[in-house]
C-alpha cells in the first residue's frame, strides 16, 4: 500500500482477465477513514489498512465492483454503502445507500455519474484535489482513458456527460479503480477523454 497523493492511500490486485489492476483506495477523513472499492490485500495487507483505523465505511463505486468488500466489512467491522439504483444487483449485501450530494465528514463528496450503470458514483477530495473514478472509465497501461465495451455500458450518451460533468470540479490526481491512475494531469487526462469521444459522436 502506498499513499498516491496527501491522505489517499492505494493498494492494487492485478487482473490476468483484463490485463491492468483492480486499484483500491483509502482516504483519511474526519469521519474515519474511508474505503472505496477495495480488492482483497492479501495476507500481508491487512496490518497496511488496519493501521489506518479508526474506519467509517466501505463505499461502492458501482454495482460491478463489490470485490473485497464482504471481507473489509467483516474484518473492520463497518458498513458497507453503495448508490441506491445499483445497489440492488451488487454481488455484496449493502447496508447503507448514499446519493449525489452525500458528504463523508468534510473531505469527500459523492457526485453521482450514471452511464455504463445507472447508479454509478464517483468520490471528489477537494483537499488532495483529487478525483476517484471506478467503471466511468478505464485506464489501459501506457494508454488514455477508454471506456468498458459498448455491451456492458446502459447509456453511453449519459457516460460522456458524466464525465464532461466532473471537468467542472478542481482536480489534479485521477485516481482510477481500473488501471492506471494519474496522480498528476489527471483532469487534462479526462478532458482529452472527453473531447475524442465528443469527436467521435458527431
């Protein structure tokens, strides 16, 4: 586990399938420190996190990346959260549902981005002026940003908006729970993303 950017910690799980990490985040807040997608640590992981208690919950970008989170649950002893519209197709029971607008304890805020599922969300820290994105887009190794095939993804009009939305907020780190992050340029990243795929739509 190593700390990406100020107060947000990361830890990764490679995929053989896919060819790129499943990335899990911790970000220290107020509240507790905060768990957002997390794989499984490994046996020599758990001590890392633990050490980062006390713990406020773990939180769900989408219905597709439950992952660890039965195990973080069990283990911390804390509840598992996730947007209402995907919470009931989750491969993880979830105890609590969040909405756009949610605030965890003054550094994080929920902002809501349906597309490739409708209750997509994404977590914006203003304070380390970072951005955690899970399936809204996708980072292939040495790559820019793309996006899961067009089958998997509901409303891929509604995806782009999504993201065009999040060029609104001030951030720097894109920290991506399906590969490779940019703990710098990360919005130039996204807005490259955003200007092809509005080019190709036309």
């Amino acid at each position: 586990m190593n700390e990406v950017v100020p107060g947000i910690y990361t830890w990764s799980r490679f995929s053989e399938e896919l060819g790129f990490d499943f990335n899990g985040y911790a970000v220290r807040t107020s509240a507790g420190t905060v768990v957002i997608d997390p794989p499984d640590p490994g046996p020599n992981g758990w001590e890392a996190l633990e050490a980062l208690a006390p713990f406020d919950g773990v939180y769900v970008s989408n219905r597709n990346h439950s992952r660890a989170g039965a195990a973080f649950r069990d283990r911390l002893s804390v509840p598992v959260r996730m947007h209402a519209a995907d919470a009931e197709q989750a491969e993880v029971r979830v105890d609590e549902t969040v909405r756009a607008g949610t605030t965890i304890g003054d550094e994080i805020e929920v902002v809501h981005v349906p597309g490739k599922s409708p209750g997509e969300i994404a977590f914006y820290v203003p304070a380390s002026r970072a951005l955690i994105v899970g399936d809204l887009v996708i980072g292939p190794p040495g790559g820019d940003l793309s996006t899961y095939p067009d089958e998997v993804i509901e409303d891929e009009g509604e995806l782009l908006r999504s993201a065009e939305k999040l060029l609104s907020l001030d951030f720097d780190a894109l920290l991506l729970c399906d590969g490779e992050s940019s703990p710098a340029g990360g919005k130039e990243r996204l807005n490259r993303f955003v200007e092809a795929a509005k080019g190709a739509a036309s």
